[in-house]
C-alpha cells in the first residue's frame, strides 16, 4: 500500500475549515441547487470558466469530496461519482467511444455490464467485441480502426480470475487506446491500476468502498497517464471547438488533468441524469475511511473459507486465486501481494443437466443460515448467489460458458463475520448434499 494512503483515505478532498462550523465529518451539503452572488458569476459557471456548483445533477459539494478522496486512492487526477456502477461503466465508455465507436471487452464481466455492452450499446451504433481476457492474441486480433477502448475488470465477477493487466495494457497502448479497469472486487486497497498500465477506473461503490450495502453510487477515475491529444481525431468530444463548451476544445482548456472529467459530468451526467445523492455520497464516504482495514478481514476470512471449500467432497472446483492450485494463482502473486479479493466462486460436482445442478445449488444455498442470499457483493455481512439464475441470468450459454459459469456454480461474497462460522454454515450446507 503506498504512503499516505489512509491518510487519504481518511481525509482527501475536505478542509474542516471551508465551511463555518468546521466540521470533522464531511457533511451532507443537501440542496437540490445553489445560489449565485451575480449574474456573472452565473454565466462564468455555466460556460465552464470558473469552477463551482451549479445543480446537484451534475456536482454538489459532498460528492466533490468523494471524488477528490478515490482519485486520491486510486492515484488519479480527477473524478466523477455517479449513482451507481452501472452508471460509472456506461458514462466512461460513452464518452470514449463516442459515436459508432467501437470497444473490446473481456468475456469476464459482471452479467450487467454485458447487457450494457451487448444489447445496449448496439442500439446506440456501439460494437463490443468480446475476447477471453487470457488470449492477448484475441485483444490484438480484436483491434479496429474505430476502437475506442479496452474494457475488463481487474478481478472478474463472479470466477475471480486474475487480468494480466500490464500486458492488455500495453495491447491497448499499442493500438492507441486506453485501458478502462473495473477495480470494484480488488479495490484500491488490494490493487491500483495505474500502478500496472491502466488508464481509467471505474467502480461500483456501493460495493466495497461503501462497504455496509446501504447505498447505491459509482465512481469514475481519470488517472491521467492517457494522452487524448495524440489522436485527436479519435476523440473529437475532446479535441474540437463546441457551442456547449463555449467553442473551446475540452482538452485545450482543462488538458489532461480534467478534460475527460469535464465531458464526463457536462454532457453524459448532466445529459442523462445519473446523479448521486448527497445522502449517499456521505454514506459511502463513511465507508471508504475504514476501507484499508475492512478488505484486510475479508481478504483473510475469504482465503480461509475457500481452502475449506476445497477440501471438501462435495466441491468439485473452488475459483479463488490466492488457492496454489488455482490457475490465476500467479497472476495474484504479481498482481494481489497485499491479498486476493473475498469475492469468488465454487462448483459443485456438475451433472450436465442444467435443471439437475440447479436443484443441487438450490439445496445448499437455501440451507444457508449465516450466509444471507442477496445480489450484492463487498458487504460487511456475507451473501450467496447463484450467478447463472441471478446476476448473470441475461447471459447466453454461450456466454456464460466464456464467463467460466455453470448452473452448478456459487458464489460467495465474505464479510466481516468470524470465518468459522462461516465455514461451520457451508459445512453444514454442503453436507445436506
């Protein structure tokens, strides 16, 4: 973990002495809108030559707080909260791909973000080219002339495997894109992208940087190591004079450390509306001071309960890469030394009839008394699902066969509770069978 990072996490992005009553908390600045001292001052704001609030749709003061305390943890230069993840993926590769664009993605993605990319984007001109995120060849291969980006997550939802990001980063460099990293299962805590090649990040902060499944919100990392201004024709957003922007290109105004923010917020956020609330924003500001040493309990908890999966006789695979016998277990040694993710995944022995495996999930989650069935991940409290019914239940065989899931599949988000009970509640789950 670099230095400074609990200092930041604890306290990046808010002076106590900026407002009168000089709190130590950051707080809930809850207003729908907010009031000009002139006219001018007004219009400076609104052309985007002076900084400050204007509505709570594009920023407001709590979120700005937010925003300043993840790109500080994520080493960036600049970023835009939004309400939800979902939000943060589909803003981010909007703005990049821009129109007709195109994107290469992983197979290995939250059921989600596939619909997004999948159905989605192809109703707005947008192709996705989907690879195994293993096959640097199938990245290369995938390349177009219209590529705009490079998606994947750094740990995959919901098998856990293991990017080699350095290596699909330089891919992208090569092509001239950036590399946009979903760090929601690792987060910064475990994982800094920037460290390894990437370009953007995106998470789903109700997740783990929330922390107590309370509040929905997404985050968007501009970490500045992506030269927008060498292609320009491929970001014309960016690059050319708009009436919106006061005829000013993006980049020539804000430059690297704020032009692909500044689109962000000013033309998708404020366009489409995916606001944060002030509530949430402090909710999951909350939840990011405590990060370092929630993922810490997790990580170790989520490591003990799989070594017991897969002793078991009833498991006929356990997806956790910190497991020596896992196939992602080197790429965690490089990527993960702090401690691999508590979100991950099991099998159970598979017959090949979908009804009957889904019958064997069925009997062992709904056996569960600790572990809770939820669609959530990064909780303090510890859920199941059953991705192939649940989360991932748009996707096609096909897909989900990519993606490394099965009707026979589990899995498991671990909380903060004492592993032992955990693992006595899968013990006794799992012996049912």
């Amino acid at each position: 973990m670099p230095e400074g990072f609990v200092t930041a996490q604890l306290g990046a992005g808010y002076e106590p002495g900026a407002v009168a009553q000089q709190t130590v908390a950051v707080p809930i600045h809850q207003s729908s809108a907010y009031q000009f001292r002139s006219l001018r001052e007004a219009r400076e704001r609104f052309a985007l030559r002076e900084k400050g609030f204007i509505y709570s749709r594009n920023a407001h003061p709590t979120q700005a707080v937010l925003e300043q305390r993840v790109a500080a943890l994520e080493g960036g230069v600049a970023a835009a909260a939004v309400g939800s993840g979902q939000a943060a993926t589909a803003v981010a590769t909007l703005a990049l791909a821009g129109r007709g664009g195109h994107i290469v993605a992983a197979h290995q993605l939250y059921g989600g973000t596939v619909d997004l990319f999948h159905d989605t984007f192809a109703d707005l001109g947008i192709d996705v080219t989907f690879v195994d995120q293993d096959d640097l060849d199938a990245w290369r291969a995938a390349v177009r002339p219209t590529t705009r980006a490079f998606f994947a997550e750094s740990v995959a939802n919901p098998v856990a495997q293991v990017l080699d990001m350095r290596a699909v980063a330089d891919i992208a460099h090569e092509a001239g894109v950036p590399l946009v990293i979903d760090n929601t299962v690792a987060t910064p805590a475990l994982l800094r992208p920037r460290e390894f090649g990437a370009d953007i990040v995106v998470h789903s902060a109700t997740k783990f940087l929330g922390g107590h499944g309370t509040s929905l919100g997404g985050v968007v990392v501009d970490l500045g190591t992506f030269d927008f201004s060498a292609s320009p024709e491929k970001w014309p957003a960016l690059s050319e004079p708009h009436h919106r922007f006061g005829g000013v290109p993006l980049w020539d105004a804000f430059g690297r450390e704020a032009a692909f923010i500044t689109l962000i917020k000013s033309k998708y956020v404020g366009d489409l509306g995916p606001a944060l609330s002030p509530f949430n924003a402090f909710q999951i500001i909350e939840g990011v001071e405590t990060l370092n040493l929630r993922v810490d309990r997790h990580a170790a908890s989520g490591l003990a309960v799989a070594a017991f999966l897969e002793s078991h006789p009833a498991v006929a695979a356990v997806h956790h890469p910190g497991l020596a016998s896992n196939r992602w277990h080197g790429l965690a040694e490089r990527y993960l030394p702090r401690g691999v993710p508590s979100v991950f995944a099991f099998d159970l022995a598979a017959t090949g009839d979908d009804e009957a495996d889904y019958a064997r999930a069925e009997k062992v989650i709904d056996a569960l008394r600790v572990i809770r069935l939820v669609a959530n991940i990064g909780d303090a409290r510890s859920l199941a699902c059953h991705p192939a019914t649940m989360t991932h239940n748009h996707m096609t065989r096909d897909q989900l066969t990519a993606a490394g899931i099965s009707f026979a599949t589990i899995r498991l988000s671990i909380g903060l509770e004492d592993p032992s009970e955990l693992i006595a509640d899968l013990a006794r789950a799992l012996d049912a069978l």
